[in-house]
C-alpha cells in the first residue's frame, strides 16, 4: 500500500522540516511525499532541494501566489500515486514511527474510507478536540465511526476524490472538512476516528483566532449547509451558527466579520443553489445519528437521530467546556 502524504506550506520553513522528517520516519511502508508551496520567501525551496537529495520519494510543486489552504491539497490529491491520501499540516508531526501501519491495518479491519487521528497540541499536550460530536475528552482515548475529520492529519482512500470530487476551492481556507464530510454523508462513505495514531499540533495554544479566520469560518459553515442539508435543518444550522458567531464577534470585539461574513455568504447564494445536492431525510437522520452516538462497530451504523437530538447532545457536550475546539462550528 503505497502513502501519498500531502504537505501545503506558506513560509514555515522550520515546521515544515519537522513534518517531514516525521513522515521519512514511518517504517516498512511505501511512500511518497508531495509539498505544495505557496509561493514561499523564507527559503522553503531550497530545504526541499536539500531534502529531496537524501529521500527522492519527495516532490515539490510550487504555485506562483498564496492560494490558500484548500487548493494546494486539490493539487497534491491529483499528483498523487498512492492508495492512501495523507494530508498533514506543514506545523504538525507524527508522534511516532508505525503511524502508517496502524493507518493501514485499520483500513482493512473496519473497512472504513477515511481514518482521522487524535490530535494533541504540541507545547501542551492538550488534546485540541473534534471537529463534531463526542468532544468529551473521555471520548478521545476511544475509537468510532464519525462524522467529520480535522483536516490537521486525515488519511483518505484514493477513490473518496473520485466518487465525491475534491475540496470546495471557492472556500479558500477554513470550512472544507464540514462540506466534504457532507458530501461523504451522500454517498455513504464513513469516517473512523482512531487515537492510537497520534499527531503533535504546533499551534500557539495562546494565539486568539483572527477576525479574518472566523469571516472565513462563518462564511462558509453557510456555504457548506445550504449546499449539502435538507431545508429545515439547514434553517435550524443556520440559525444557531449566527448566534453561535455573533457570541464570538461580541467576546472578541471584532463585530464587523459577521456582517461580512452574512454579506458575502448572500452574494455567493447563485453558487450555493447551483451546487445544491441536500441530504435525504434517512440519511441526514443517519448522519445526525453519527454526530451523536460513537458508534464502535459497522452493526450500529443505521441508527437515525434528529436535528433536535444533535443540538441536545452539542450542547450537553460544549457547554461546561473550555478547550480550543469550544466554539467550533454547530
């Protein structure tokens, strides 16, 4: 089984060095890595050149401008060779070296499509949360089917891309795992959630978001539940994420990105409708069963839970909580 593992980079010369040398690491598997780089000026370009002398499995694929986060993954997702599609942040490594064969040993015994790993702040070593349901930390020690991944460290099987197309590069950053994870919903493909495989997060546990993260953020949460669910609970997820976003702007005191946020998310409505393809009922309600059940084994995955049970069981979970992933999209 060979491993594509794709690296976007934008002037992270150092953490970049550090993701690599965590992927060369992984033992007795097949490889290839593929860094897209964003036009970088801190000399990423030669540290690859260096790089690619000790390990020639390494390509390096360079865009002419900054194209965000979500496009350099499209494009390492279309040079890719390999079975399994590894996206890794360029500020995040491996924790340890059989990483991939854990990955691909629980490909076959779960039959699931996309393996998402446990995620632990690098200079804490706190644990950052998941992206949905079970964000109870006595959660995060056990393995289920979900929905949802932390676009952090995420292995893919190839054909997912085939079957569902890639990211929304209209996005640019912030908000693509939640309209994938839709899409994957649709076609009836399941992610695993498996903290045996750990990745260490660079993120400065300090650092406040940005205004212009959470615009992108609230923007295209939009976007991706107007493309992807049914009318009323896209009604209802719309609601709650513009009282959701307006405690942020108030807390942080950046009142302005809502309203843009609102403003283009109108503007961008003609694409939205013409790339509508909502959820059933059956498999919005077994998708809402994921979100709210950790779900431990393939017998269990026909459950069917509601918009109300999701929105009862998010708040049971993130109220008293006051981790990072608090206020992560509804």
């Amino acid at each position: 089984m060979l491993f594509s593992v794709i690296i976007g980079t934008w002037n992270r010369r150092d953490d970049l060095s550090g993701a690599i040398d965590s992927v060369a690491g992984q033992k007795h598997v097949a490889k290839e890595v593929i860094v897209i780089d964003n036009d970088s000026s801190d000399g990423t370009g030669q540290l690859i050149a260096d790089y690619q002398k000790k390990y020639p499995y390494i390509r390096y694929i360079r865009m002419d401008k900054n194209t965000g986060v979500i496009a350099p993954r499209n494009k390492g997702v279309t040079e890719a060779k390999g079975e399994v599609i590894f996206i890794l942040d360029d500020d995040a490594v491996l924790a340890d070296e059989e990483s991939f064969l854990k990955v691909a040993s629980k490909f076959e015994e779960t039959g699931a499509d996309v393996i998402t790993a446990k995620i632990i702040n690098f200079h804490t070593r706190e644990d950052e949360g998941y992206m949905f349901a079970h964000n109870r930390v006595r959660y995060h020690d056990k393995s289920f089917f979900a929905f949802g991944f932390n676009g952090s460290a995420t292995f893919f099987r190839k054909y997912v891309f085939d079957r569902i197309g890639y990211f929304d590069e209209t996005f640019f950053r912030q908000g693509e795992e939640l309209d994938f994870s839709y899409r994957m919903s649709k076609a009836g493909l399941l992610t695993y959630y498996y903290p045996d495989v750990v990745v260490l997060h660079k993120a400065n546990p300090h650092r406040q978001t940005s205004s212009r993260i959470n615009y992108f953020s609230f923007r295209n949460t939009l976007i991706g539940i107007w493309k992807n669910l049914p009318f009323f609970e896209a009604m209802v997820m719309s609601t709650m994420n513009v009282f959701l976003y307006a405690g942020i702007a108030v807390r942080s005191l950046s009142l302005l990105f809502p309203l843009r946020s609102l403003m283009d998310f109108t503007l961008a409505i003609p694409y939205t409708m013409r790339n509508r393809h909502p959820l059933d009922r059956k498999e919005a309600q077994r998708m809402f069963y994921l979100m709210t059940h950790p779900v431990s084994n393939s017998r269990e995955l026909r459950g069917e839970a509601t918009i109300g049970d999701y929105i009862a069981y998010y708040l049971a979970s993130k109220w008293p909580g006051k981790n990072r992933s608090e206020w992560r999209a509804l």
